[in-house]
C-alpha cells in the first residue's frame, strides 16, 4: 500500500512541535522526518528598543560623553578604526549610516553604564558613558536599526 504524505493538499510547509527534555524541541517536518532543534533557535518575538532616534536621510550623529575618570576605546563596527576618548571628554559621530552598531570599553577594564538622554535634538543620539560596580548594568554596546531604533547591550 502506497502512504499519501500530502494528507493535507499545499500544506507541505506544516510543522508539528514535539517538547522533548532539556529545552529541546523535535520539530516533526511534513515530510515524516524529525529535525532537533533548541527553543531559543524557534523564532523569539524582536525586543522592544530602548530609545529611538530619528534618522535624517538614513544618518545620525552620535555624541558620545566620557563621564569616568579612565579612557575609554570605542569603534563604530565596519565603519572606523578603534579610537579612544579620553577621561570627561565628548565626542561627535555624524553621519552615521544605518544600520551601525557602537562598541565601547574602559581601558582600565572597568564597568560602563551606558544612558540614553532623552530629548536629544532630532537625528541626534546623545550617550553618557559612567562608571558603575554593577554587572548587571554593565554595557559594551549600542545598535541602531534601519528604522532608528536603540538598543543598549
């Protein structure tokens, strides 16, 4: 006997979830065949940005302000060369493509805290990088989507 695996006519993309132990899922293809996969690979819903920014032509300036006490490196990702800003020193991006993401770190090998300044000028994203003990506030990064959105990591 010949098994029709198009019970279903045009539902050849169906996905069965099959939970398994250890945060693993079986995802039963419609094919018969079983793909493993972990949870956090099944799509997660986008977090909600931090801030927004409101490009201007698909451009913002970033104005970056050192408020520790140590120097700190900072690169913007495909775009420039690793600089450093110096201890209470600010400094301006402009004209800066999107999408970008912004890495930053104390030489010192300190902690940061990153905080967005609400009411920035328009297409301008303000940033005040401080010293904290908190790891779990510490910060490295800032990306911004096509859209403007800001995230903080």
């Amino acid at each position: 006997m010949k098994r029709n695996h198009n019970k279903h006519p045009g539902d050849r993309s169906r996905l069965q979830r099959l939970m398994l132990g250890g945060g693993m899922l079986g995802v039963l293809l419609s094919s018969g065949l079983t793909a493993m996969v972990t949870e956090s690979a099944i799509a997660q819903p986008l977090p909600i940005p931090e801030a927004y920014i409101t490009p201007v032509v698909g451009r913002v300036t970033i104005t970056l302000t050192n408020q520790t006490g140590a120097a700190i490196a900072y690169q913007l990702v495909d775009d420039t060369n690793v600089r450093t800003l110096r201890a209470f020193e600010s400094v301006e991006l402009s004209g800066v493509a999107l999408p970008s993401t912004l890495t930053f770190r104390r030489i010192d090998s300190g902690l940061l805290e990153a905080t967005i300044v609400p009411d920035s000028p328009s297409g301008t994203l303000q940033v005040n990088l401080t010293a904290t003990e908190d790891f779990a506030i510490d910060r490295t990064a800032i990306s911004i989507d096509l859209e403007g959105g800001v995230d903080v990591n």
